[in-house]
C-alpha cells in the first residue's frame, strides 16, 4: 500500500525527488513509532495515536518546519487511501501543529554578491567555468536546486536569450537572461565539449560527465560563499533568496518576481517584501530630520 502511495505522489501529483524522499523518511518513521508505542500499522492508526506521535516529535525537539511536513505527509498518505477505499476518514486532518517560527530568508547584500561574482577568481578549466556558472544562474534567475541540476544543454536559447525551467509538479516556465550570463554559460559548454567526449545531455556536469547531484552543488557554493559572508547558511536557496530581495529592492514588480521563481501563490513570494520594508526604514531613519 505504501508503494502505491509513492507511486501516486511522485507520477500522479508530481511530487519533487527531494520531497518524495522525505515523505518515504517520514511514513517509515510514523510506521515505527506505531509499531514501538501502539503494536499498529500506519493505515490503522486513529486520532490519538497520530497526536501522540506529534507530542514525541516536539519532546525530542524536532524542528518546528520538520513537523510540519511530517503531517503533511501523513494527511497526504491518509487523502490517498480514502480515494483508494481502504479508510472513511483521515484521522490526520483535525491536528494542530505548533506554530513556525517567524524566520527571514538569509541573502547576500548587494557589495557581497558583486565580491562573489566579479572579485573571486574562478580557474579556466572546466570545473572552474562550471562553477561560475552555477552561481551566476543561481543570482541571475532565482532557480530551484533541482531545477538548476535537471537543466539540458537546450534549455539555453540564446537568440531569445532566456533559459526553459521545469519546476515543481512538472511545470515549466521561461526566465530571460542576460548577455553575460549567456557569455558564461557558453564558455562553459565549449570547454565541457573540448574536454568530455561522453557527456550527459544536462546542462551542468561532473568531471567525468555525469549529471551533478544535490550535494555536489551545495559543495560547490558552500565552498564560494563562505569567501564572502559570514551568514551561518551557505547553500543555493540563499543565492535564490538573494536573487528575489535585490529585485524587490530595486523595484520589481512583486507579480513579475513570482512568475520569475516559479511560486503557486503570492503568499509565498510576499516573504520577501519584509527585507524591502527594513530598508525602506532604515532610509527613512537616515534621511528623515524626525525619524
């Protein structure tokens, strides 16, 4: 039964890798604690039992965001085996959650991202002009993770000069980008040509040509970012997140910036908007005789 539910969320809802992951994670997690505590099964489980496991997740100090998405799972499994007709109800659907704490996205300042971008000095071999890319579409477009890992070599127009990016539930959507960009992006394919006669049809590459993975992306701007800022977090998300507050700030349309990231709803775009209001203070403050 849990297969068929993995199998509907990745092929039916189109579920990311990452996400489809975790969720295996967390249903295993659910099944054992149900196993331990109640000698029951996951598709028998009631109301208590799942409040029970809620109350353990937060007395073992889980993250807030991690619980979150654990319930999520678990409603998700439960919406599925009532469509399959293996359950009436989703005892899941009437739990509270703790509430998440407010935080921020963390972004590089606009001095950080020009040390990042124009200071730091890449190599001119391969791994070099692929890193430079990497962080250069990251800033310039905003783009996912995985979005950025399943990129092909003819995602790339370079007479329309925009770049055709599948993200969530499979949707695509175009990003314009700039001359630049292209230029980088273009060095680095002749030199992955020049140097790989096998290759992957993706975009970016490892040394030997396969299609790069998560880690070896974090890697990658981990090793850069640390160069730059002294931020606690140094992963892709924090380029995405600085990529939507420099556009704000300098005063992107908030529609515009949404269809650029590639959000369902504007809710989650407005996160943003609170890093413009806080400079928008800080200048009125500087500037205002009675501030």
């Amino acid at each position: 039964m849990n297969k068929g539910f993995f199998e509907y969320i990745e092929y039916q809802k189109r579920y990311s890798p990452h996400t489809l992951t975790s969720y295996k994670n967390d249903l295993g997690q659910f099944g054992e604690f149900l196993a331990e505590t109640y000698e029951e099964n996951p598709e028998d489980a009631t109301f208590p039992m799942i409040r029970s496991w809620v109350v353990d997740l937060i007395e073992k100090s889980y993250a807030t965001t991690s619980i979150h998405r654990k319930i999520s799972c678990i409603k998700a499994f439960y919406n599925y085996l009532r469509k399959q007709n293996h359950r009436e109800d989703n005892p899941a659907r009437n739990i509270q959650l703790p509430k998440k704490p407010k935080q921020l996205p963390v972004f590089l300042t606009e001095t950080q991202s020009h040390n990042l971008l124009d200071e730091i000095t890449f190599a001119e071999d391969m791994e070099g002009l692929r890193d430079k890319a990497i962080l250069e579409l990251f800033y310039s477009t905003g783009i996912r993770l995985n979005e950025l890992i399943n990129l092909k070599d003819y995602d790339v127009n370079y007479s329309a000069q925009i770049i055709k990016v599948t993200g969530k539930g499979k949707k695509q959507r175009v990003i314009p980008i700039s001359d630049r960009l292209l230029r980088i992006i273009k060095n680095f394919q002749e030199k992955k040509a020049a140097v790989l006669e096998n290759t992957s049809s993706h975009l970016f590459v490892t040394n030997k040509g396969y299609q790069t993975y998560s880690k070896l992306i974090y890697r990658i701007v981990n090793k850069y970012l640390k160069q730059v800022s002294t931020a606690e977090k140094k992963s892709p998300h924090v380029l995405r997140h600085t990529f939507a507050t420099h556009m704000l700030n300098n005063g992107a349309d908030i529609n515009a910036v949404k269809e650029l990231l590639g959000h369902a709803s504007l809710s989650a775009t407005q996160v943003y908007t609170h890093n413009t209001v806080e400079r928008i203070k800080s200048i009125y403050k500087q500037a205002h005789p009675r501030a």
